[in-house]
C-alpha cells in the first residue's frame, strides 16, 4: 500500500529591510496552520544537524510575523559582523553569520 503523502504548498517569505540591508526571499511551506521552513536559515540553531523548523499558530500573519522577528534578531546580533571580527573558535556565531549574509541581497551604501 503506497503511503498518501500531501504536499505542502510552497511560497517565498520575504523578510523586511532592515537598517537599509534588502534580502532575498526565503522559501516556506504553509499545510493547515502549519508553517515549515524546509532548511535551517532563519531561526537559532538548536544543533548543528537542523534541517527544518516548524512553526504552529493560530493565525498566519502571526506566525509570519514571528518569522520577521526571529530574522530581525538573527540579523542584529550577527548579520552586521564582519567576519574578520568573529573569533575564529566562535563556531554558532560563525554558522549564523553565514547563513544570514547568504540572504543578502544589497547592503546599503
């Protein structure tokens, strides 16, 4: 018996400037309430095995919403660093910065 597996429509979150930086759009899965960030480029690091986070609200612009914080907050503490100034066994906020300048898509001048 085949397994009947749903899929999850996908769309593009895309975060706010912020401090004059523009991003890239980040792709997120929404299924009944349920918000699935299918890579680990947004939210704290619980490991370094993280594939995917999830999110469940009551409301969809409230979840949303949170995702905006959550990247904001990533971005303040490690997105304006510049890598020279991470010390270099300062592995998690090496991994952060990482992924947060990947989403980059202008800096302001």
């Amino acid at each position: 018996m085949a397994a009947n597996h749903t899929t999850m429509p996908q769309f593009l979150f895309q975060p706010d400037p912020i401090d004059g930086y523009e991003f890239n759009p980040v792709p997120i899965d929404i299924h009944l309430g349920i918000i699935k960030i299918p890579t680990e480029e947004i939210l704290d690091d619980f490991g370094i095995n993280t594939t995917e986070s999830m999110i469940v609200g009551t409301d969809r612009n409230e979840v949303l919403n949170r995702i905006q914080s959550a990247f904001a907050r990533e971005f303040e503490r490690c997105g304006k660093l510049k890598e020279s100034d991470i010390r270099p066994m300062d592995y998690k906020t090496k991994q952060v910065w990482t992924r947060i300048r990947r989403h980059i898509k202008s800096e302001p001048n």
